[in-house]
C-alpha cells in the first residue's frame, strides 16, 4: 500500500496558519488606526511570510519523502519490525545528538558569547558553536547506539511513531527549558512576546486547519468537490496578493497612522516591517527610504535619521528637512580640568557651605512613589517615612527628570553634567560602555573644594573599569556579582552598615567628605522581605513587591540617617536623595525600564537637604543633570563650562530662576536598539522617536498619562512646530 503524500497538507496549513494569524493580528492593530495602511502592511508581509513558509515546508517534506528508499512507498513500517526499530533508534540518537549540541551551545553562550558586545560576532559565534557541538553530538549518538535499540525494542509498534514523538517531546521540552532558563535571568516584562502570540495563533490555526481539510471525513468531502486548478492556485494567488502588499505598503508615507499603530499593538507586524526595512536598507546604515524607514538617501551611508547633521555643509544628514545652522560650541574640558591630571585646590568663594555632603542614589525609583507624593500601600501609609521626613526639612523638588531611563547612561550623565550623547563613550552602542578618560565628573570638582569623594557601592554596574569614579579618593564595590545575581541581591543590608563604619571613621578623625553610596533596591527582579509580606500574585503581585522594595530601602536609609545623627554629623552634613531612572508598569505597553521616555521611566524623586535651609516644595522643572553643578555651587566651587545642567542653589535658597526646557535621550544598545530624544518645555512634552520617525507630543496638565497624542492635532500645530524645532536644535547641537 503506498503511504499517503504529506507535501499538500503540510504547505496548505502552513499558508492558512499564517495568513488566518495575519488578518487576526492586523485586525486588533488597525483598531488603532490607520486600518487601511495596516491592512495594506499585513498583506504583503504576511503573505510573504505564508507564502515563504508554505514553500518551505513543501520542500522539507518532500525532501524527507523523496530520502525514503522505494520499499518504504509500499510497505508500512508496521510490517517489517526490523526496519520499524531501525528507524526508531535514528530517531532516538538524533534526539540524543540535539541534546549534545543544545548543551554545547549553552556552555558557549555562558562562558564567552553572552559577554560580546557585538550582536553580529556573537550571531556568528553562536552558528560556530552548533556546528563544533556537531562533533560530540554525533559521537554521542553513535556510541549510544546499542542502549538506544534496546530502548527502542520497548517502544510500542509502529516504534518510529513512538520515537518520532519522544523527538517531538523531547525538542519541546528542551525549548521550554531553554525559555525557562532564559526567562528566570532577565525580566520577562521587558520582552516583546507579541511575536510569539502570532505564531502560536499560526500554529493553532495551522493544525486546526490542516485537521479539518484533510483529516475529518467533511473536509475530505469538501476538499474532493475544490477543483484541483483552484487548490493549486492559492498560493500563487497569496503570492501575487503579497507581491502587491509589499508594493503598496513600501510606498506608504513616513508618518502615516498605520506605522504608529502597528507599533503600538501590532504583534509580529513590528518585527516583520523591522525585516522588511532592513532588507531594502540598501546603504546599510540601519534605516530604509522603503516602508516609512524615513532614509532621505539611501545612497550614503552617512545620512539617516539621527545622524549628527553637519552644519553648514549642505547636506541633511539626519533627514529632518534641511542642514544644521551653524551654532556657538559649547566649551570642552581644558587640559586643566582633564581626568588624571593632578587635582589642584581651590579658594571656595566667601559664604560657601563648608560641611561634608552624602549622596544616596536608589535605584529604579520613580518620582510618584514618595508618601509626599500621595502615594500609599495600603493607602494612606507611605512607603517613605524616611524620605518624607527629610523632605519636610529640606528642598523637595517635584518635577525632576532623568536624562536617560536606564542606570548605564543615567549615572555618567549625572556625574559629568552632560546629556548621554554628549559624553565620551568608548562602545557607545553597547549594553553597558565605558566612559573615556576625555570626560570630567562634579567629584573633581569638589575634590578641589576641599572634600575627599569616597563611594561605597555591591553592584555589578560600579566597578572600576567603568571610567565612573574619576576623581574619587577612595571607591569600593565589594560584594558584587554578576548581572543575574545582582537581579536578585538584597544589597542594602550589605552597604549601608559599610557606609555607616566609614562615615564613623571621617567623624572621628575630623575628615571633610563626600560620600555617595548607590541601594539597588527596587530593581527587578524584586525580593521579598519579610519586614514588609506581600499578598498578590501577578503583575499586581510584581506591583506590591516593587513597593515594598522601595520600603525596605527607605528602612534602610532610616539607619544611615540614624546613624548620622548619632555621629554628630547630622549639623555639618548635607544630604541629597535621587533615582538615576523610574520604572513602567504598563502604563504605555511596557514595564521595568530603559525602553522610552515616558514619565513613568523619566520622572524621578530629587531631595536636597542643606543643615539650616529652609524646607520648601519647588515646582520648578529640573533635570538629573543639575545636581553636579548644584553642589559645586554650594561648596564655592567653579562650574565647568562643558556641564551642561546649571545650579538650582538659588531655588533652595529661595531665590528664582527662570524657566528653561528639560531635555533627556534614550541612545540605541544592544539590548534595545532604539533611538529618541524628549523635550519638556512647560505643560508640554514633545518626544521624537528616531528610530521609529514619529512625533509624540502630550499636554502633561491636561493629559498627565500622556495617552493623548497631539503631534496631528490641528488645534496644537503651533505649538508643536515650535517645540518640534527646539528639540531638533538640540539633538543638532555640537557635541
């Protein structure tokens, strides 16, 4: 009997799979508008995807059909044993060879690949390890063999059925594992899952499919009534439907509705119009004059949203519409100013403060979260007594941005005054650069004034290496570990008691200091304490242990302050409290953090207590990058002129400044390889997201969950044409 040919019913649920998951996926995205863009998009990419797919799965089961030798066409497994039990333990020690590889893969990846800064290196490294595991694996397999015919003996007949589904199995859970694995070392929050919905939607579609049409007696009944030119027709006809989608869709305008609503709710549609761009990048500088990627010229690799426009010479380099006006550039640090040249005193000006200052940065804290902010678990019981107290006393400032929402870009930010692309990066694309010696931190400064920096951190991120601790006298970071341990460190008990022996030992001998120390509490992934027990599950679950994290710091920051006290430095010491970046919670699509520059990722609490000011509550915007020239300021110390922040003593010491925009930018990584750039400028929020060419503004008073977006409304024109240029001025600054 011959057996029955799997090519057509493979191809023909492949293509049904994809295409029924393509008109659900672009159904819910047009929901946001831009339907007929949306549909037009999905036609092509979809259908080429179906069709590429289907295609592919006709070649691979043919293949396999075509490799069986002829007595297989006419006689069952199940009539010859030998043959069946044959089959059976290939398949057995093809199982066993995968899982060989698999393990060869992983070690690689854990041991060198997973260290690489390069995507393409590690893409390539990771190819080389599959085919070195090659090796052991089918050693491996051919030494297994006789354990492996007498496991498949025990198998069931017909035995190939059998192992063909311990295969199937045994990839499943492997690939369940390796998700497992993988999920357990990074938050699975950050991660877009939308293309896995499409193809499990694909694979659901696909089976149910290809069970109705040719395995249910009325799909056959139907199936024999299609003529057969129509059956053989319908992927031609997909063909030709995405031929036209793809056309179409690659002549859609930059801006159109359809780009923003595919990337808002679109599932495999972001990363399949991602593909689509990047293979008709035809200059290869990462963006496509096809498909809304919004490359003026798709000739010169050098000219492509967000490239450092050139004023002067002509040419557009960053595609908005016109070359860079020629402005004034901002000073550099001076041969005197530079890190490692010796430090050299200063005479601080008369009336300067003259006690010591301790910094505490905590991590992934955002502005919304403080008791003074109103917020409560359970409600009407702050998670900050601490924090709120030293706010009563001091200057509370409740309007305070980050200048990038993720710790790597944040904190050098912060210590050298400079907006992040303004900084010396050695790998500036990378998860985690490095600062060049070309850059000057505020700790110099305040060296020169007289106080010795001294950092005490456990931390992954503050190492040495880093370029971080310029300037500092002394710095340490013992405790430390890897990137996946520190993900679930409590490191605040390990700190703080190191911190309160140090600024025991400056009391005693009468040392003038300046110490910053970093609490990593409520990073993700959070821990439970049991000072504070949790009682939801879920995101809702995620949500409390997050909020009890930042209790468990601010309990924690409660003993330094104690011990401040005690130690008599509570009279002489100036104390400043802020986050380096927030934390999302699904407010715009995303949670935990260093994805855009939304308020819940930019927003931070900023507390500066000076001994014998004045409290006060300043409403006045500010920016991450103040606080270096603030306490320059305060200790009667110059200002570089390469900071870019400027001092807001004058608003703690009540006095007004004048208002001026808060800007902040998310830099591409390997890990999020986006671009983007915001602006607050009063109630208004302009963000332009580069990578993705689109305009987002938001009246943050009317509209303070930034759900409305104004950028096409006629009645806000002006104002964004305005904001539009002033934030197009500052991403073409001089660097």
């Amino acid at each position: 009997m011959r057996l029955p040919s799997l090519r057509r019913p493979v191809g023909a649920s492949v293509l049904a799979g994809v295409c029924g998951a393509g008109l659900v996926d672009a159904a819910r995205t047009a929901a946001h508008g831009g339907w007929s863009g949306v549909f037009t998009l999905a036609l092509g990419l979809y259908g080429a995807a179906a069709v590429l797919l289907g295609l592919l799965a006709d070649l691979t089961v043919g293949a396999i059909e075509g490799a069986r030798p002829a007595s297989w066409q006419t006689q069952p497994l199940r009539a010859e044993p030998e043959r069946d039990r044959a089959v059976a333990t290939g398949i057995l020690a093809a199982l066993s060879g995968t899982l060989v590889i698999a393990v060869v893969a992983m070690a690689g990846q854990r041991l060198f690949v997973g260290k690489m800064a390069s995507q393409k290196l590690a893409a390539i490294a990771a190819g080389g390890l599959v085919a070195i595991g090659a090796l052991p694996g089918a050693a491996v397999a051919i030494a297994s063999l006789p354990l492996l015919r007498r496991l498949a003996r025990a198998l069931p007949r017909p035995r190939a059925l059998g192992a063909t589904g311990f295969l199937l199995i045994g990839l499943a859970a492997l690939g369940a594992l390796g998700l497992i694995g993988a999920l357990s070392r990074a938050d699975w929050r950050v991660l877009d899952l939308g293309p896995l919905y499409a193809l499990a939607l694909a694979s659901a579609l696909g089976v149910a499919h290809g069970i109705f049409w040719f395995g249910s007696q009325f799909g056959r009944a139907l199936r024999a009534r299609v003529p057969v030119l129509l059956g053989r027709c319908l992927p031609i006809a997909v063909g030709v439907a995405a031929l036209l989608g793809l056309g179409f869709g690659a002549r859609l305008p930059e801006g159109a509705k359809a780009y923003a609503a595919i990337s808002d709710a679109g599932w495999a549609l972001p990363s399949l119009l991602s593909m689509a761009r990047r293979l008709t990048d035809h200059d290869g500088d990462g963006f496509s004059a096809r498909f809304g990627g919004g490359d003026c010229d798709d000739t010169r690799a050098d000219v492509y949203p967000g490239a450092e426009d050139i004023p002067g010479d002509g040419i557009d380099q960053n595609c908005e519409g016109g070359d860079a006006k020629p402005v004034a550039a901002v000073a550099q640090p001076t041969a005197g100013e530079m890190p490692g040249d010796p430090i050299v005193p200063i005479k601080p000006r008369e009336g300067a403060f003259k006690g010591n200052v301790l910094i505490v940065t905590i991590d992934a804290f955002r502005a919304d979260r403080l008791g003074l902010a109103g917020y409560g678990r359970p409600a009407g019981h702050s998670l900050t007594p601490t924090l709120d107290a030293l706010a009563r006393r001091g200057a509370y400032f409740r309007r305070v941005w980050s200048q990038a929402p993720n710790t790597p870009r944040s904190f050098p930010s912060i210590l050298t005054g400079r907006y992040p692309t303004d900084i010396g990066w050695d790998k500036p694309t990378v998860n985690y650069p490095n600062l060049l010696p070309t850059n000057h931190t505020f700790f110099e400064g305040l060296a020169a004034a007289g106080l010795k920096p001294i950092g005490i951190f456990s931390h992954f991120y503050f190492t040495s290496d880093r370029g971080i601790n310029r300037g500092f006298a002394e710095w340490s970071d013992d405790g430390a570990g890897t990137i996946a341990e520190s993900n679930k460190d409590s490191a605040s008990p390990r700190i703080v008691p190191r911190v309160i022996a140090r600024l025991r030992e400056a009391a005693a001998h009468h040392e003038r200091f300046v110490l910053w120390t970093h609490l990593f509490e409520p990073h993700s992934s959070y821990m439970p304490h049991k000072e504070f027990p949790t009682s939801l599950s879920g995101v809702p679950g995620l949500m409390e242990k997050y909020d009890y994290e930042i209790a468990f710091a601010d309990l924690w920051v409660k003993k330094l302050f104690d011990a401040v006290r005690e130690l008599g430095l509570d009279k002489t010491t100036a104390i400043v409290i802020m986050a380096d970046h927030g934390e999302a919670w699904g407010e715009h699509k995303a949670y935990f953090h260093g994805t855009d520059l939304f308020e819940e990722q930019t927003r931070v609490p900023l507390i500066i207590a000076v001994p014998g000011g004045t409290a006060r509550v300043i409403d006045d915007d500010a920016e991450l990058v103040d606080v270096g020239p603030t306490l320059l300021d305060l200790v009667g110390a110059p200002i570089p002129a390469s900071m870019r922040g400027r001092s807001l003593l004058p608003r703690i010491e009540g006095r007004p400044l004048p208002a001026v925009p808060i800007f902040a930018e998310q830099m591409p990584a390997t890990a999020w390889p986006h671009q983007a750039a915001m602006m607050v400028a009063g109630n208004h929020k302009i963000i332009h997201r580069i990578s993705d060419r689109r305009w987002e503004l938001y009246d943050l008073k009317r509209d303070p969950g930034e759900k409305t977006n104004l950028a096409d409304a006629p009645a806000a024109a002006t104002t964004f044409a305005d904001l539009r240029a002033k934030l197009l001025a500052f991403e073409e600054r001089p660097r």
